[in-house]
C-alpha cells in the first residue's frame, strides 16, 4: 500500500506547512490532551472536539486561504503539531485581524521550531498573502508564548479581558502582540 506522501504549501529549514488531512486526528487529539501542552488553556480537548477543530482549521483555509498549518518535520515526516495563521473577529481593540499561533506537542519543544516556523509563517504572510499587520495573543501567563512573539519582532500592544474566555477568568486576562509588513521586513 502506498504512504500518502506530504504536499507543502511551504516549507522552512527544518518544516513542512500543510493542511489538514483525515489522518493527523489521533496524533492531533493526544496532543491536545496533554496537559504539558495546554498548561494555558481552560479545559483539554477529546477527540470529538479535536475533530471539530480539525474541521475548522479547513473551513478557515478554504475560506480565507490559511489556517493554522499542520507542520512536519522534514527529515521524517513527523507531525509535531501547528504554527500558522486565524482570522480573527471575536470583540477587541484589534479584531478583525489575522493571528499567528502555534501549538506544538512537547517532545518538540525547546528546538527552536516555534520561532523558525512562526518567522516562516509570517514571510508567508506578508509576501504571498499580502497582509498589512499580524497579530498574536496569549494567557498574560504564557511566558513561553510571549518570548517566541518578541523574538519574532512582535511587539507589545496591551492587556486585554478575552471575550471567549470570560467564564474562565484564570484564563480570561490576555496580552497581545503586532507586527507590520514594513517592521517584518526591517528586521527579518
């Protein structure tokens, strides 16, 4: 039987960016059911809602051409989870907008991958896409996030109550992040 072989729409050094396929569900969903990886979130996801994430991330792509991207690494093929971009348009400041954000499972962590692959992602942004501004958002907690945010040459706009997150008010209190198409293009 022949192995589905990965269709980048872009890659990095070391990653795949693509979009979702039937497969990635059950590699997806432990992902989402760690712990470790939604430290910053209110609640796991099953696998059920996994699957309506899933569903999702492909509505958004189909709708506005991206998404948050599954992303491969290269050399193996090995799904590591997603870094990529959401229209955005619940109530803010700063909505409608495009988000950048990443999730990646922890056995990728601390290589780099969230920043080369946001750095990438945000090329992709700004030169095919042509977009003028990319936001990004975390749990004012989330110091893991921001550090990647900053090192991307975002900076620091405020402190904001998330409106999808106000039943969870540990949750709730967020900062966000901006980058323009001419900051992303004097600094990268």
């Amino acid at each position: 039987m022949a192995t589905e072989l990965p269709i980048y729409l872009f890659t990095s050094r070391r990653l795949g960016f693509r979009n979702w396929r039937d497969g990635d569900l059950e590699e997806f969903a432990a992902m989402n059911a760690d712990s470790s990886v939604m430290e910053f979130f209110p609640f796991h996801l099953t696998t059920a809602e996994t699957e309506k994430f899933m569903q999702r991330l492909r509505h958004d792509f189909d709708t506005h051409g991206y998404c948050y991207y599954a992303v491969e690494m290269l050399d193996s093929c090995e799904f590591i989870g997603f870094i990529g971009l959401s229209y955005q348009d619940y109530a803010s400041e700063f909505n409608p907008s495009t988000d950048i954000g990443w999730r990646l499972k922890k056995s990728s962590w601390g290589q780099g991958f969230a920043t080369e692959g946001a750095t990438r992602c945000l090329a992709y942004a700004f030169e095919e896409l042509n977009l003028d501004a990319v936001t990004s958002v975390c749990t004012i907690s989330n110091h893991k996030s921001e550090h990647v945010m900053k090192k991307i040459g975002m900076r620091k706009m405020g402190e904001f109550k998330h409106p999808k997150l106000k039943d969870y008010p540990e949750y709730e209190k967020c900062m966000w992040y901006i980058i323009s198409k001419s900051d992303f293009k004097n600094n990268f």
